[in-house]
C-alpha cells in the first residue's frame, strides 16, 4: 500500500469493498485478520484526513502570493 | 439688421413658456441613468442617457435632479422593492417635471420612480445573460463538476473585512468536531463598479494553485446593504462556470438568486450556511467511517462466531462419534478378551488407555498380529518342508538298508557262503531241541540236498 499517493476516496472504495465482502460471507478466517488489519489503517488514515492538519500544507498556503 | 431680433432671457422666457405648455404637467419617462452623485445638501444630481440597442451608440441625454424632498422617500422605495440601491447603470421609470429655466436651462425634476419597470428590466437583462449562458453550453459546466467528498483546501473570495468573511473562518475554523480546513482568502472588491475585475483576477490566481484546492467559495462582503446586482454579471458567471474546481457561492440573499448563484456548483444564503455545508461534508465521511467500523466490528463478530459454533459443532460431532466407536470397540475387546487367553486380555487392557493411542494400537496389534500369524505359517510351512525333507532323506536310507539288509538275507547267497538249512520232515529246524535221535535231516546246501540221520545230540550248555 502507497501511503503517499493513496486518496480519500481510494481509501474509502477500498474499505467499502473490504466490508462489503465481509458482509456477503465471501471472506474467510484466513482472509479475516488481512482484512481488519487493512480496513482499521484505511479508517484511521481516512480519519486522519478529517481532523489532522499538515504542515506542508500550511507552508504552501503561507507561501501563496495573493 | 434686423429689427425683431429677441434677447437671451426673451428667448428662455418664450422656451419656459412653451415648455409649460407643452407638459403642463409631470409625464412619466424611461432612461438609464449613466451617472449619479448624491449632493451634500441631501440632494441627487444625475446623467441620464439612452443608448442604442447594441448598448454603444448613446441617442438622448439629459441632466435630472431629485431634490432632497423627494430623494429619501424614493431611495427608500426603490431599495425595498428592487432590493438595490438606485445607482447608475440601471434602467429606472422616472416621474418628470420638464422644466426649463431660463438661467440653468433644460432640466428634469424627478418627483417618482417606478420601480417595477427597473426589476423587469433587470429580470430581461438577466434573462439575457442566463440565454447566453445557456447558449454557449457553459451554465451548467460547474455544476457538473463531483463535489469532493473531503472540501479540506478552501480558497475563498471575499473582501477581508467583510463580516461575513470573519462569520464563515469562525464557524469553519472553531468547529465542534475538530474537523481542520486549511483556508486561504484571496481578497476582492465584492460591490461595486470594481466587482467583475476583482472578483476575475482572484478566480485567477486561484487558478495558478487548482491543484491544491478543493474548492472556492465567495462570500459577500456583508453588511446591510444587498446589492446583488454585481453578480448578475455575464463575465463573472462565464468565469465561474467555466472554473476547474466547483463553487460554492454564498453571496446569496433569501429571496434573490443572483446569476452566480445559478452558474455555481452550490449556493448557500449565507456565509455561515457555506461553512456548515462543508462542515457537513466531513461529517457525512465522519459518519460513513463510523459505520464502516461497527459494520466491520459486527461481520467479524459474526464470522468468528459462526466459525467458532462451527467448530464446536465439529467437536461435538467428533465427540460423539469417538465415544459412539470407543464404546463399540470397548465391547467387542470385552467380548473378546473373555474368550482369550489372560495374556491377550492383559494386553488389551493395557492398550485401553486413550482413545488415539488406542486406535493406533489396536492397528498396530491388528498388524503385528497377522504379521505373527504370517511368520508363524511360513515357519510351519518350512518346517513341514524340512519334515517332509527329512522324512523322505531317512526313508530313503532305511529303504537302502532293508535292500542291503534284505540282499544278505537271501538264503541263496547265504548257501553259498557256506551254510546250510536243516529240516524234518520238510520243516526248517532253527534249534536243536526241536530234534530227536534217529530223525532223519535233510542239509540244504546251495547246490543239492542230503539225506543224513541223528546219531547223537549235544545240547549247547
């Protein structure tokens, strides 16, 4: 998985799919633990994107010539 | 010369006096008003013009005065139900008094206007602009534009120190949800003659930075006066519509939908409505993770119970099973180790201890057993062999030994060796009790008989 170059919305058709197969019984107990582990970092990094700031960012912005 | 020539005041007397005739009283006029300049004294000096259709070509001007009289109860009247100041540029209903003076010259007095001449016109403009627009496959180019799911890097256009600028960063920045919007406000003039130039040039240094930004949102510069009529601008809409990211316009009044308001990906009445929409944005994902996490919660809770219930369904089964074999098997040991021997039954007992082990060795036994029997069958196979071998072996011998045996007993060879078969009366005679003096014997020899009688008898002490 590409932290870097990974979006919001990637993020969250992937937790969609991950749940989806849960909820349709396709996965089993071997794929289970994959899957968790997969889903939880998505939605922590999905969470991160709602209330963390980035420092970057704020430099860009301060950078604009406006 | 001359001699009926008329003075400049006898001239403008005859003027005012024909102009009395001719508008005896107030007419009603139509004009665009070109400029307007509010007096000190409270008194409004304007610049009427009427242009041609094309809008270059000016046809008629005239000079016209409201005078402080009238100018507030019309200010008043025109605001409140045009909902924008009266200011040049628009097309206003004038109520006129034609006056000419014989020192000023020709000049209009405005005692009314009519309003609702000025809201059609600005309607037919807008209608105008909105055909346009529509014409040229660009009104909806903004809305079509996805919102994004997480509006984080907001560009906004607005005047700094506009109160609805300070209403929109309070409520974005302070939000209860500790959701973070990164905020840059690119400044511009949001009323007046100045407002399509500004409001472009910041669409355009928004532009330089499209790929940062999620979105734009122009906010009004607030205040109390609701001068929309800037923004029912073909040039700020073309601008807006054609933009790469969506809009959000938040210049909007409750009852008014400026023409930006149309063009832009999503309105809103108030500054503070434009922070709540994207607020709830991040919310709607907010909520969206929320559940993908008790969904997730509750399918692995549900998966490993139906496996854990399968497994011990499993174990019950196999239980029951086991037991069902143990107990099958256990009888049959009983049975058979009563008919065996006591070393059997110990043995079997001594395999009873679990159940595996059990199974393996009674394989094991099974195996050894035939295994034993096979070893023993070959041994009695062998050893029947090796009987039979030897049995044969000695026979044979023994038939040797009674030929050789029987081959001595032959009483032919033994005649020739020298001895002799004595009988009486035809009867061998093996010893000599069996004989009396005077018995005649015949002496068998190998070649011939002889007659001889008993002389003497000597018995062997």
């Amino acid at each position: 998985m590409n932290e870097e170059k990974l979006t919001y919305k990637d993020a969250m058709a992937s937790i969609e799919e991950i749940v989806a197969k849960l909820e349709d019984n396709k996965m089993d107990v071997d794929e289970l633990s994959v899957g968790v582990k997969k889903v939880s970092e998505l939605i922590k990094f999905c969470k991160s994107k709602l209330k963390e700031t980035e420092a970057e960012v704020d430099k860009i912005l301060a950078d604009m010539d406006v | 010369m001359a001699s009926n020539s008329l003075t400049l005041l006898e001239l403008h007397t005859r003027i005012k006096e024909s102009f009395r005739k001719t508008f005896p009283s107030a007419i009603w006029i139509t004009s665009e008003i070109s400029e307007m300049h509010d007096n000190r004294s409270g008194h409004c000096y304007l610049q009427l013009a009427e242009k041609d259709k094309t809008g270059e070509k000016i046809l008629a001007t005239s000079r016209a005065t409201i005078w402080s009289s009238n100018y507030m109860m019309i200010k008043t009247q025109f605001g409140n139900i045009t909902r924008r100041p009266l200011t040049a540029g628009l097309k206003v209903m004038f109520k006129v008094e034609v006056v000419f003076h014989v020192l000023y010259g020709y000049s209009l007095n405005v005692i009314a206007v009519d309003p609702s001449y000025t809201l059609g016109d600005i309607e037919r403009r807008r209608r105008e602009i909105i055909e346009r627009l529509t014409n040229e496959g660009v009104i909806d180019m903004n809305k079509l534009i996805p919102f994004p799911d997480l509006p984080k890097n907001i560009a906004v256009i607005s005047s700094q120190t506009a109160a609805g600028y300070g209403d929109f960063m309070e409520h974005i920045q302070n939000n209860t949800f500790g959701y973070k919007f990164n905020v840059k406000l690119f400044p511009a003039i949001m009323q007046g003659d100045n407002t399509r130039g500004s409001v472009i040039a910041a669409l355009d240094s928004i532009n330089e930075y499209v790929d940062f930004f999620d979105v734009v949102v122009i906010i009004r510069g607030g205040g109390s006066q609701t001068d929309l009529s800037y923004f029912d601008d073909y040039e700020i809409a073309l601008n807006i519509a054609q933009f790469p990211l969506p809009i959000i316009s938040g210049i909007g009044h409750e009852r008014d939908v400026s023409i930006v308001d149309l063009v832009a990906n999503l309105r809103v009445k108030t500054p503070t409505a434009a922070a709540i929409l994207l607020i709830n944005r991040f919310q709607i994902q907010d909520n969206l993770l929320s559940d993908y996490g008790s969904r997730l919660k509750e399918s692995v809770e549900t998966l490993t119970e139906k496996e854990y219930n399968f497994q011990n369904n499993k174990i019950i089964l196999i239980k029951h099973l086991f037991s069902a074999l143990l107990s099958k098997h256990k009888t049959s040991l009983v049975l058979l180790s009563q008919k065996s021997s006591y070393g059997v039954q110990a043995l079997i007992k001594g395999q009873d201890i679990s159940l595996s082990s059990y199974f393996a060795d009674l394989k094991n036994l099974t195996s050894n057993k035939i295994n034993i029997e096979n070893m023993n069958f070959s041994h009695i196979i062998l050893d029947i062999k090796k009987q039979s071998n030897f049995i044969f072996a000695s026979s044979s011998s023994l038939l040797e030994i009674a030929e050789t045996k029987m081959k001595y007993a032959n009483p032919d060879i033994i005649l020739k060796r020298g001895f002799s078969i004595t009988r009486v009366n035809g009867k061998a005679i093996a010893s000599i009790s069996n004989l009396k003096l005077g018995d005649n014997i015949e002496t068998k020899f190998s070649d011939g008989n002889a007659i001889s009688e008993i002389n003497k008898i000597n018995l062997k002490i």
